[in-house]
C-alpha cells in the first residue's frame, strides 16, 4: 500500500488527537474511515512520524503477579516472519484460562483489532461511505458503485472502559498510533468471553474466567511455550504447500499458473509462488489466490507512479476524508493483450463473497520482462533489492513478482 505523505500526517495526528480528547469519536471516523490492509506500510509510516516528532514510546506491560494480587497475562495477536514474507492470523493462545481480577495484554504482531463481540457478530470491513464528496475516476467495474471505506468501528477504540463483562463490545481498534497505549483488558467477573479480529476471518479467541484465588491450568512461561510449537506447525505445513506451488505446471489449457499467496489454515505467504514465469508471446498467466484471510491484487503499472490504495479527501466542514481508491479495489478496463504500456490491475481478488472473485488472468503478446506487485502487501523499498515497476519510481519490496514472455 502506497500513502502519501499529506495522508501519513493526518492520520497520525487524527489518532493522537482522538486519544488527547481533542478528536471527537464522530469526526475521528470521519478522519479514519478507510485504512489500508498492510500492516508493515501502516505501522511503518507512524513509527517514522512518530520517531521524526520524537514521541515517546509506550512501555511493554509487566507480565505476572501484581501488587494487587492479580496477574497480567500475554495473548499474541499474530505472528509475522518477515524474512519469508509469512503471516499468521492466530491468537496464541486461543483460550486463555485466568481468575477474576486479572488482565491480558494483547501483542499486536500485524494489522490486527481485538473486539469482544458481547455476543455479537463480526463487523463487516466494507461499507459505503455515508458522507460521499468528490466522484473519484475509477475503471468501468466501479461505475454505479458506492464509494466504499473499510468500516470505521474496526479501526477505532470502542468502549469506554478496558473492562470486559461481557454486556457491551469492547474494541481495541487497529495498532495505527504507537504512541498509544498498549491493549490491555481487565475480567471482573467469572465467565468466557469471545473475541475476534474482525479484518482476517478465522480469527478468533475465548477468554475463560474462573473464580478469584483457583488453581491455573498454565503458567505464562508454558503458553509461550505452547505458542512456539504451534507456529513452528504452521510454518512447516505451510512450506509443503509453498514448494508445491512454486514448482506448479501450466494448466490443461496451457495457461501458466501463480499462486497469489499459499494458505493453510490461518497461515498464509504474502508471496506469489512462483515469483517468476516464463511463457512465450501470445501465451497467458492465471493467478489465483487461495487464501481465507487475506485479499490481494496483481498490479502492472506499465510505466506509471505505484497506486495508492488510499485516496485523501479535504473537507470544508471538518476533518478530511481517507477513501478506498477504486483504482486499487476493482479491476481495471485490461487489454485484449498486454504489451507493457499503461497501467493493468486485478482489483481485490480473494475469497467469497467478500470478493468477486479470486481469480485473473492477462494474456501477453510483445517479448520482455514485465514487474507487477501486489498493492496491498508491497511497497517502495527502503535499500535492498525490488522490482522496478515504472522508469524513475522507487524500487518495490514485498509482494512482488515477474513475468518473462519470450
């Protein structure tokens, strides 16, 4: 996801505002309506703000007994291997037995909320946004579309306490400021309490809430413990389907097949296997993503600037507008055959029905070497190696792949 930087400094200064009280929760949705996907591009730009404006960093909670007799215990929320481009959209672990009186501290590890739902249902991530301004040009899929934001209630706190008794949803809203606090939730009453991430479907946890004073099942240094072994289960289920995919032969119909992304279970590469194909001119290429979790997009800029997912939008009246660029979300009007000039894109493709489908295809008819990305999960790079996707823009690391017609 590419942000620029007018966009970058409004939305930090929108959370830090909100949480200083400065913000109203109204006018903070307005600010915030519509958020990119990528977790290393939204984080990133605020600890670089938030490093150049020199603010303090918030400190990791004090895990074990307190001085009130509680305990405070850990959840992670995901895990990230950036050197493989892995993500795992898990709580670990995902029941957690504590007594009343006691906190959980969620680790944040990618772009994930932590709600508890009171009973409720997952929140959907796209709505319409209810305050529309300025038409933005998009492809002819958007035409008679709504102008669309991911819902505002995911990415803000909600609740106004970090208490959890189960009668009101409690929100930690998504890691955008780090700066902030971070979330912590206490359990004064006895009882299960379910909680999700309403961005990765599958997502889910329980916490369980014996009476104060009884026996714990496991201590914090066994759930650690318990967590790696899960992972390293992840991570080795996931590499049998990684090879399988990188080693894909042509379909029936000849048609050269990628991968956007393997996924097994609620881990998932952020990767196109194979990274590159070869095919001959006139030939074509299929991707598709097989994920649950996560949606991408396979994107040739053919000499043009890399998209920015989000598009920002000035208001007279209040606070600007943060809105899902139709350019990035919905396929754009491709060729008969590509040749490498102009800007090609499959729109959001990933698992229904959030998503039209999972699938594209680009038949390729002129010889040479063509970069595409995945707008949601690659950005400019920061040194090293990256594709070059258009004369004169910055390198691409991430999500990134190649075509080679000969």
């Amino acid at each position: 996801m590419t942000i620029n930087e007018q966009t970058r400094q409004a939305f930090a200064a929108a959370m830090r505002d909100y949480r200083a009280k400065k913000l109203s929760r109204r006018n903070a949705i307005k600010m915030l309506g519509a958020l990119g996907l990528s977790a290393t591009a939204a984080s990133g730009l605020l600890h670089r703000a938030n490093a150049q404006d020199g603010m303090p960093m918030p400190a990791t909670p004090v895990l074990g007994q307190q001085a009130n007799g509680s305990t405070t215990w850990k959840v992670a929320a995901g895990a990230m291997d950036m050197a493989s481009m892995v993500e795992v959209s898990q709580f670990f672990p995902q029941t957690l037995t504590v007594n009343a009186g006691d906190s959980v501290y969620f680790e944040i590890m990618g772009f994930h909320n932590v709600r508890f739902t009171a009973g409720g249902d997952r929140l959907p991530l796209f709505i319409p946004n209810p305050a529309p301004a300025t038409p933005i040009a998009g492809p002819t899929a958007a035409q008679g579309q709504p102008q669309l934001i991911f819902n505002p209630e995911i990415f803000l706190p909600g609740g106004d306490a970090t208490a959890v008794d189960g009668t009101t949803p409690v929100n930690s809203g998504l890691p955008l400021d780090p700066t902030a606090p971070p979330p912590v939730f206490t359990f004064p009453t006895p009882g299960t309490y379910d909680y999700v991430c309403d961005i990765h479907p599958g997502m889910q946890g329980q916490i369980v809430v014996q009476e104060a004073g009884a026996a714990y099942p496991a201590d914090q240094a066994a759930i650690d413990a318990q967590t790696q072994t899960e992972l390293a289960a992840a991570y080795e289920a996931l590499s049998a389907e990684i090879d399988a995919a990188n080693a894909a032969t042509p379909a029936a119909d000849g048609i050269a097949l990628v991968s956007a992304g393997v996924n097994v279970g609620q881990a998932e590469t952020l990767a196109y296997h194979p990274a590159e194909v070869t095919i001959a001119a006139g030939g074509t290429v299929r991707w598709v993503n097989p994920s649950q979790v996560s949606p991408h997009t396979v994107t040739f800029l053919g000499g043009e600037a890399p998209v920015e997912d989000i598009i920002f939008q000035p208001s007279e009246a209040g606070p600007p507008t943060l809105v899902l660029n139709p350019n990035s979300f919905f396929p754009s009007d491709a060729p008969a055959a590509y040749n490498g000039q102009g800007f090609v894109n499959s729109g959001y493709i990933g698992h229904a029905p959030v998503f039209a489908t999972d699938t594209f295809e680009l038949t390729f008819d002129t010889p040479g070497t063509y970069e595409y990305y995945c707008i949601l999960h690659a950005g400019p790079a920061e040194g090293g190696e990256g594709g070059t996707p258009a004369a004169g823009a910055p390198a691409l690391q991430g999500m990134v792949g190649r075509v080679i017609v000969q």
